[in-house]
C-alpha cells in the first residue's frame, strides 16, 4: 500500500477508525506526515523544532530524540502489521545537537525485517538541511490480538 501525494486522510483512512494519527502522546509535536511505502519499506515524517524540547544548554533534550523516532516506528509498525506492536529495544546513537534555529527535523524510517512475530527498522534523524543527527534502530514484538 502507497499513499498517494502525501495525503494524510488517505493514511488515515488506510488505517482504520479506530487509529488517531499522530498517536495522543506526540500530539504537541505538530508532526507533519510526509510519505510512507509499506511496499518499499518507508516511513517520513517531520516536524518543528520547538525551544519547548530545550535541555539547560539551549539544546533539544535528549529525549525527545527518541520521541522523533518513535513518532515514526509506532504508525509504520501499525501499517506494516495491520495491528499493534511492542518496543522490546530502541537503540539512539546521538550524532550531533538539534536547536530550534536548526527549523524542522526529519525521521526516515525503513523496515529492516520482518517476520511472523518481530520487525526490525532503523531510521536517521536529520535536520532540515540534511544534516544527519541521530540513527536508531528497534526491535519490535507483533502481538497476537486474540490475547489478551
């Protein structure tokens, strides 16, 4: 399944009723969706880099890092599964600073396997110039939606 132009109602829709994107929990993030290829195996989305993610040091708070990438691996593992997952591992290799002067960040999240019960992905975290700031990779459980 492609989305076509971009379009969010039609990821939306793809999904189900019952999916909210982007997830409650980012919903402060302004995340904009940019393009996903389950086909392919990608998932983009982006958004702003508020001064509200700042550390003490005027530099986004190391967490939120992992918020940006989860912000993709969630709803890509949702499309990719048609159900829902759980994180057993995400790895972050911090690369370099983001500030609010840098704009936007960018994640690029791509399916690295997939199996009857686990998917791995990895993805980059870049700036709004292309500079690449974090990788991460995850490991993820399919879970059985007949248990409970």
């Amino acid at each position: 399944m492609s989305i076509e132009n971009n379009n969010l109602f039609d990821f939306k829709h793809s999904m189900g009723e019952d999916f909210v994107f982007p997830p409650p929990a980012t919903q402060h993030m302004d995340l904009e969706f940019l393009d996903v290829s389950v086909e392919e195996g990608y998932f983009h989305i982006s958004g702003p880099i508020k001064t509200a993610y700042n550390n003490p040091g005027g530099m986004v708070f190391g967490g939120y890092y992992g918020m940006f990438f989860d912000a993709a691996f969630g709803p890509f593992s949702f499309l990719l599964t048609q159900g829902y997952v759980t994180t057993l591992e995400m790895n972050i290799s911090y690369l370099k600073p983001l500030r609010a002067s840098d704009g936007k960040w960018k994640v690029e999240a791509k399916l690295v396997s997939k199996s009857k019960s686990f998917l791995l992905m990895n993805a980059t975290l870049l700036k709004e110039d292309a500079t690449l700031v974090a990788t991460a990779t995850t490991r993820m459980m399919i879970l059985d939606p007949s248990r409970k």
